[in-house]
C-alpha cells in the first residue's frame, strides 16, 4: 500500500477545557482515562477517509496538534510557540462550554495561529469586539468544539448553546458540543460525526485540490533535488512521483527529518510523502540532530509551560539552543540531567565490540525501566524452543492460511496470538533462530513485551500494525517489515483481523547484505530504512501495567504502574527500524540461466562462518524476466540450508495453486523441492520473450543453516498442515528420449 498523505490541523485553546481528552477520543475513539496538562506540543494522528462511500474516497492521515500554553502569554513565548503554527491546513477551536472566558480567548488563539494578534497584549478581545473582516479572505477551515456538555445544568443549557451559536458564526465554522468522556457524542452517523468528517474533507481539498469551476484537481507534493517543490495533478500524471527526488538522511544512512521550521516553510513547501511512519511527535525545533555514532532523537518540550506542570522549574527559560541539545548536551549520564530525567543505556552489543558492530543508545526518560514488581512466570501464547516435543518430520510441508480466532469470542493480542512454527537452537546458547506466527483482533492494553533472548522481524500479511516503542512508533502494513532489537519494549495496535510471520534471531542481529562485485548500490539500499522520532506519554496506570520478558524462551510478567514508553529523548545507533518491500532494487539473469534466490537477500544475520548465514530474509519481488533459453521459474533444488517461505499477497510462480497468502511452507535441510507440475510443462514450452513476473505478488524466504524442527502445534494443533502437498509433484513424467538429438 503506498504511505498516506497527510494534514495538519491544530488543535486551540485554554488549559483545561479537554483539548488532550477530545484529541484522543478523535483518534483512537476511547476516552482518556488519566489527562495530564500538555506541554509544549503533542500530536496525534487520525486516519480519515475522504469522501466515504463515494468513487472519490481515499484514506488520508489527520495530524492533530494540541497545543499547550495559554493565549496571554509574554510575546517572547507566543514566538517560540509560533513554531507549531507552520504550514496548518486547518484549526479546531476548543473551549469549555462552562467557562466563559475560555469562549471568548478562542478569538485571540485564531489571531495568534494566523499570525495576526493586533490586539494590544493584556487586551481582552470579546465577542462585542471582535471584528469578523480580519477573517474576511481567511482560507482556513476552521471548527468550533465545546466541551464538557455534560456539566451544563439542564435549566441553562439553551442558554448556553445559543451563545455558543454566535461564538461560530462569527469563525464562519460548524459547532459540535459534546462531553468528551462519553463516545456516543461522535457515534458513526450522528450529527456530530458529520460535521466532524466534512470539515476534514474540507482540510483535504484545501490541502491537496485545486478547484476549477466545479471540478476538483488534485494537488501532489514532492521533493525535487533537495528542495520543495509544489506540482499540480496534471503534472505528476504525465510524468509520476519517481521524479520526486529525497531528503536528508545520516551518517548511517537512515532517513532523518529537518527540525519543522526549516522543512515546513510557510511560502512554498511540502512534507516528505516518505515519512508516514511517524505517527506521533512531541517536539518540533529539533526531531533529529545527526551524530557521528548514531541518530538523535527527541520528544522534548516547548519554553511555554503552564505554572501547573510538574516539569516547569527544569525548563531553561533562557536557553535557545535546539531541543535535543539542551536535553542531552555534551554528555551522555550527567550528574543531574536536564528535566529531571535519567540517563539509561541500552546495550545491543558487547562493550569491546569493534566500532563497525557496536550498537547502543542512550534513552533518558522520566522514570528508569528498573521501576517494576518482580516477575513471574506467564502462562500465555504459544512460544517454545522445545525442538523434541515431536518426533522430526523430512518430508515437504506447507500449511494453509493461518486462522485467525473471530472477535469478540475469542479476543486475542499480539502476545496471546505467538505461535512457533519452528526453529532450531537455543536461546540460553545465544545461537539459534525460531520462525513464529502472529494472529491477533485486538490491540495490546497497558501491556508490552520485550524479547531477552534475540530479535525479532516482524513480517505483517494482513491487516496493519501500529507499533509503539520505546524510541517511537511506527505504522507497518503488509509489504512492509519492521525489525524490534533485543531488548527493546513495544506495544502492538490492530485494526482488525491481522496476521503475519516473525523470524526471530538469537546471538546475531540483522543487517544488509555485503554486495561483493555488484557495487555500491543495489539490493536493499540504506537510505530507505526508517527509525521512528521519539515519543513519549507520562502516564500513570493505577490498574497496573504489564511488562512481559520473553526470556530463555519462556513469558515472565511484571508489573509498573506507569507508561514504559517514558522516553522524552534518545540518541544511538541501536534502534528499530522498518522498511518498505516495493523499494528493494532488484537484479536478475539478463542473458541466460537463473540466477540464485541469494540476490534477492533483504537482511541477513551472519554466522562466524564467511557467507554462512544464521538466517537470510530474501524475498521474490515483481520483476523482469528476460533470460533466453532458460527454464525461468525457480529450478528444482535439494539445499544444505533449511527454507521457510510464505506469501504476503498474490500467486507464487511455482506453485500458483496451493500456496495461499497468510500459510507457508517448509522444505527442509537436502529435503527436495521445486516447481509443480503444472508450472513445469507450462514453463518448457513458454515462448521466451521479456515477461513481467510476479506483479501482484510478493513471497519471502527465511533461510538458514539451521536444521529445523517442527513444532508439535505445526504439525498437529494448528490443524493447518496440507497434507497432500506432496501430490503437486505426483503428475510429473519422464521426457527422457535416449535418441535425442
């Protein structure tokens, strides 16, 4: 699926009438159970679909920015909080229908957002004052929300409504009043959810459509050489987004964002359509700052900062350096960290690791991993590394689509959804890899684990992955991989029905492929690997949070009573990361024979044995295939390593029937495997001309030199075993002709 465009829209008003609770009610339609004041500015992201139930709908991101401060601040804090004002597309004005005054700043906070606050400071502007012809040419889509409906008494209500009427005409905007404890007030096809969805679709023509008469053109964004470039429809039609070129990356070769106010300016300028990763983002001078061993990320907080908040006396008032330099400045543990946060290193390799494998990040936080009770053993999922529950089986197997259990009946997280497929070695020994499969139709609550014993690459068939992570969060979807480090603790949100694969690695950690003769470019290339911006949420969960280990192969269980994902700002070169499958650079036989399935290596973690590979994720991505005389499918094939396969989406080329989107199969170490028969006579007798392969398709490989057992659930439990996948092979015959000239 290709990543989403986005909007901005900020959300305004006073401290206290529920700007937090409305954003997130918006976004994941919950009620926030335990608001906090904001500081600074925090995002979150709705996904919308425009036009819904029309020819024209397509999904889009809402990017809503709640931010914090008051509207009579000193001028010195309005500019440093004029930072989140750049490149909006659309407000939501904020006030609580039981106070007056917050009515009546509503007036100054769109002044402010659009840069024209002529109201002399100390000023209350009012309703009798206020004059409507400073928005006679504004652009803005704007909507007025009150808030804490509920509160109202029943005998003043019309009162208060009808004031409240008067308060948007003069905005020239719709006017929603709700209770934002209570999600009913935004159910699917109330009043308010209508008006709720016209104003985005509002946001999105002014964003990404021109008008002309009555026909809307749509408008693309795209980075040409570095700089921003504005294209309209007609343009990109003709010519396609592959012009578009790409922005900064670091020294690792990661793609990093600008700091906002340089990426965002105001005259002519676009965001990179590439960065739809991330999601949420507490921090706007400074996301990344590069660094010679590493990424710099940041979660930081604004120098406005209400008299309320526990953190206001660690704020440097004076200071006006970038964000992530004040927080992390020239050292990594201070004696006394700015913030009052603590300094934790995360280690993913030894301490005496040569530079080029040394990997570690420093996280400061607002309170150290180590705050939890003890663990106890968790009796939940599916996860073994018990490679003799079952007596070995040689033969091919492949499994159908993996069921995925039906909510609410049996309702089923990432966790509780493992399920391990096979593998071979053992944790304790730090040498070994497990192939698991993930079903799941609900999201993790106030729970996330991490994995003591190796790393994980998370593979998603079905259904999208919103992955929360102590660094950041990250949106995976089908076609897209993401690999979680050792160590490193993350929650999983579903959308549905999802499944997926999981290789996991012990002792080894991933990383791209040497390229040996082929040069510098090609395969996976660096610059499209993607880290996710800090993000943090300082939460206390009085119902107990749950922290699960995976550890020496079996789930322990902790509890905290607050967020893990306590990480204001981080920097290191140890993170996770995800990647997109559709820009893998592909190199294939141009003349004659078939080349490897080694080409199509994504990511390999190696073995001490040069060119020995603990596991390789290659996959089989469309391509061209053009090579004369040659039996182009995958050849028949007895291997010395061991094959997992599976299929993300469309038809495998050597087994187009069989061999189903969401199953696998295993075709162990010298255990024999290729084409079908089918695929075989229809490949002999092809005529050879240049062919698109696998276009709509996308299969993957695990490989290893492991010798992999099969688990008991694989071969029986699951009750997905094929287990006449050995009469593909069965209609093939003999074309020996000993007189064959």
């Amino acid at each position: 699926m290709a990543a989403l465009d986005r909007v901005k829209v900020l959300v305004l008003g006073d401290s206290g009438v529920g700007k937090s609770s409305l954003v997130h009610l918006l976004c994941h339609n919950q009620v926030l159970g335990n608001p906090s004041w904001t500081v600074g500015c925090s995002v979150d992201v709705r996904i919308h679909d425009y036009k819904e139930g029309t020819p024209e709908e397509k999904t889009y991101y809402i990017e809503l920015w709640d931010v914090g401060g008051s509207v009579g601040s000193a001028s010195s804090v309005k500019s440093t909080r004029a930072v989140f004002y750049n490149l909006l597309n659309g407000i939501i004005l904020v006030h609580d229908l039981t106070n007056k005054k917050s009515s009546q700043n509503l007036y100054r906070w769109s002044l402010e957002a659009l840069n024209r606050d002529v109201a002399p400071t100390g000023v209350l502007v009012t309703n009798g004052d206020y004059d409507r012809e400073q928005f006679g040419d504004n652009q803005i889509p704007l909507l007025v929300i009150g808030t804490k409906l509920d509160q109202i008494p029943e005998t003043k209500r019309n009162e208060v409504l009808t004031r409240t009427a008067f308060l948007a005409e003069d905005f020239n905007a719709e006017e929603i009043n709700l209770d934002c404890t209570n999600p009913r007030y935004l159910a699917a096809g109330s009043s308010n959810a209508v008006k709720l969805s016209r104003f985005f679709d509002k946001v999105i023509e002014k964003r990404y459509f021109l008008r002309d008469g009555n026909q809307v053109i749509e408008k693309r964004y795209f980075l040409r050489d570095g700089n921003q470039a504005e294209v309209c429809a007609q343009v990109l039609c003709s010519r396609g987004v592959s012009e578009g070129g790409s922005c900064s990356w670091n020294l690792l070769g990661v793609k990093a964002r600008h700091a906002l106010d340089n990426v965002m300016n105001p005259e002519s300028t676009c965001r990179d359509l590439e960065m739809n990763m991330f999601l949420r983002i507490h921090a706007v001078q400074e996301l990344y700052q590069r660094d010679r061993n590493g990424v710099w990320g940041l979660a930081g907080a604004s120098e406005e900062q209400e008299q309320t908040s526990t953190r206001a006396e660690a704020q440097p008032k004076e200071s006006t350096a970038p964000y992530s330099m004040r927080v992390l400045g020239a050292q990594n543990n201070p004696q006394v960290c700015p913030y009052g946060l603590y300094a934790e290193q995360l280690s993913g390799s030894a301490f005496t690791c040569p530079r080029p494998t040394n990997k570690r990040s420093w996280l400061y936080r607002i309170l150290p991993s180590v705050c939890h009770k003890p663990f106890k053993p968790l009796e939940e999922g599916h996860l073994t590394h018990d490679w003799d529950e079952i007596e070995p089986d040689p033969n091919q197997l492949r499994w159908k689509p993996f069921e995925i259990p039906k909510a609410p009946q049996n309702k089923m997280d990432f966790v509780s959804g493992l399920h391990t497929l096979c593998g071979a070695g053992e944790p304790r020994g730090r040498n070994g890899i497990a192939v698991h499969i993930f079903v799941c139709n609900t999201s993790m609550i106030d729970r996330c684990l991490y994995n003591s014993d190796g790393d994980f690459l998370i593979v998603p068939q079905q259904g999208k992955l919103l992955i929360t992570t102590e660094f950041g969060k990250m949106l995976v979807e089908p076609n897209e991989i993401c690999v979680i480090q050792q160590g490193m603790r993350f929650s999983v949100e579903v959308f549905g029905e999802t499944r997926g694969y999981i290789l996991e690695v012990y002792g080894a950690h991933f990383e791209l492929p040497d390229l040996g003769p082929i040069g510098a470019n090609g395969l996976a290339n660096p610059r499209d690997f993607l880290v996710p911006v800090a993000w943090y949420e300082d939460r206390q969960v009085p119902g107990g949070y749950t922290v699960i280990s995976k550890y020496q192969g079996k789930l322990f269980a902790a509890q905290q009573d607050h967020s893990p994902y306590n990480v204001v700002a981080w920097h290191g070169n140890y993170t996770p990361y995800k990647y997109h499958l559709e820009k893998f650079m592909v190199i294939n036989a141009v003349a004659f024979d078939h080349a490897d399935p080694s080409i199509f290596t994504v990511l390999t973690a190696k073995t001490t044995r040069a060119g020995v590979a603990l596991a390789d994720f290659v996959i089989f991505p469309p391509r061209w295939g053009v090579a004369n005389n040659t039996f182009r499918p995958p050849y028949y094939h007895r291997n010395c390593m061991s094959e997992f396969m599976g299929l993300i989406k469309g038809h495998y080329e050597a087994k187009e029937e069989g061999f189903q989107p969401g199953g696998g199969s295993l075709h162990s170490m010298m255990t024999p495997h290729g084409p079908d028969a089918d695929c075989f006579e229809k490949a002999s007798k092809a005529k050879l001309e240049p062919e698109r392969v696998a276009d709509g398709t996308m299969a993957f490989m695990f490989e290893s030199s492991l010798s992999l057992a099969v688990t008991k659930w694989g071969l029986q439990t699951s009750n997905r075993l094929d287990k006449n996948y050995y009469k593909c092979w069965e209609p093939l015959k003999s074309h020996f002709n000993p007189k064959y000239k």
